[in-house]
C-alpha cells in the first residue's frame, strides 16, 4: 500500500495552503470526504450498542432464549448473529448516508457553492495533494445564517491545526459577508469535531430527532 495513501505527509509537503476549490480538485475532495464520513461507521455501531433500549432488547432476548432452549449454546449463537446482522444493517445505512451526501452538493460543489448563491468552498492543499476541505453557503429559509458543511481532514495531517484553520476561512467569510450567524450540523459520535468547535466558540443548540446536534455560533 502507498504510505502516502492515507496522506502521511512526506518529505518538504509540510506547508498547508487554504485555497478555493478548483474543478480539478472534484475527484479528491469527494473520496476525502467519502472516507472522512466512513470512519465513523464503528463508532456509531458502538454507540448503538450502549443505548439503554439496545441492552435492554439484547438481554431479554438471551434470557428468553437461555430458558427455553436450556442450554448456553443457543442464546449465544442467536446474540451474535444479532450483533452481527445490527452491525450489517448500521453500516449499510451510514453507507446510504455517504452516497447521499456524495449525490447532493457534491455531485456538483462548484453549483453548490457558487459564489453567486453567497457560497464558497476551500480546500487545504499540500504537496500538490487535497489535504481538507470546507464549505459555506446561506442556509436553506435563512440567508443571513451561513451553515459549515463538509470539514475534513486527512487522516495523516491531523492535530495540526489545518481544521482550525478551515473553520476560521470560514467565520472570517461569514463576517465579511454580514452573516448573523454561523450554523452546523454534527453528528453524537464526531468526538473530535465537537471538541474542535466547542474551542471556537460554537454552543450546542437544539438536538434533533435524527441525534444530529445544532450548534450555532454567535460571534459571526
Ligand atoms: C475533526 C477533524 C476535522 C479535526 O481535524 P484536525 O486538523 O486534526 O483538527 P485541528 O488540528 O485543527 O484541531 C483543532 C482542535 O480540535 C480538537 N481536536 C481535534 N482532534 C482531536 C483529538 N483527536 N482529540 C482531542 N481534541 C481534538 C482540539 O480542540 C484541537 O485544538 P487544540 O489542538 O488546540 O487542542 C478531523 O479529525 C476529521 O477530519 N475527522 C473526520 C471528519 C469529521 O468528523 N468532520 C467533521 C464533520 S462535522
């Protein structure tokens, strides 16, 4: 495998640049972020796995099991082909929800980002490769908020402030443009990215249905 694959950051590829988004950039920035998504495919599964209701099901069913069957064999078997079958079904759906980003805007970032629309994507580049991305447009019935979308990091050029940097493209931006607000969306088990938010500013807001937590920012 390419040591380079997950972008370990070679020899003289230590300046990062931000820059905005080129079309030649389409394919990298949309398998970064493809791989970007699924990294949280177990994490999520893990979480699943401690809901209350998800033990709670799991237990009964082995003590169900256990008392009919009368032997360990059964309910143990059934239990793992169960969490197997969960995982399965876990990472299909996460897998749905990666291609579903991929089809939306960024099928077509440069539609999707248009300047004209009050858009704007970047990308952080070194040694000639796409290391991350965001992106900012008018969120959807409020032009005045500016919604984040779409920040990540290659995995070997991680912790060194490259997203940190993204974000403040992107408040500098909301700024200029008289923005009220910027919003964003992320998801319970993204650790590392409410970490990185809640140290600029962003305050948790409403959490919705679906687990996705709404952070808006007051100082853009
Ligand atoms: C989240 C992500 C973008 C962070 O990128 P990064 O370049 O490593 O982040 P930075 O180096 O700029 O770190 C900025 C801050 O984030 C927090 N942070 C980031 N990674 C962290 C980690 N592994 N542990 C603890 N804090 C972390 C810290 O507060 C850090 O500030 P500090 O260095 O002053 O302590 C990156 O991990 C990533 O791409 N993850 C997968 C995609 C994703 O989750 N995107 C967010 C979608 S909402």
């Amino acid at each position: 495998m390419d040591p380079q694959e997950d972008g370990d950051p070679g020899v003289g590829a230590d300046v990062v640049v931000i820059r905005e988004y080129q079309d030649s950039d389409y394919r990298e920035v949309r398998g970064l972020l493809a791989s970007g998504m699924g990294e949280y495919a177990p994490a999520l599964c893990a979480h699943v796995l401690r809901q209350p209701w998800v033990l709670l099901v799991l237990s009964c069913t082995f003590c169900l099991l256990l008392a009919s069957a009368r032997s360990l064999l059964l309910p143990v078997l059934a239990l793992t082909l169960l969490l197997a079958a969960g995982r399965q079904a876990l990472t299909w759906a996460w897998g749905l929800y990666i291609a579903r980003c991929l089809g939306e805007d960024l099928l077509d970032v440069r539609a999707a980002y248009a300047e004209e629309a009050g858009g704007r994507f970047w990308v952080a580049e070194a040694g000639g490769r796409v290391v991350g991305t965001v992106g900012a447009r008018p969120a959807r019935g409020e032009a005045r908020e500016l919604v984040l979308k779409r920040l990540t990091v290659r995995r070997g050029w991680r912790g060194r402030g490259i997203a940190k940097r993204l974000c403040r493209v992107v408040l500098d931006f909301a700024r200029l443009r008289g923005s009220r607000a910027v919003v964003l969306h992320t998801v319970v088990v993204q650790r590392d990215a409410r970490l990185l938010y809640a140290g600029l500013g962003f305050r948790p807001g409403r959490k919705c249905v679906c687990l996705l937590p709404y952070w808006p920012l007051p100082s853009a």
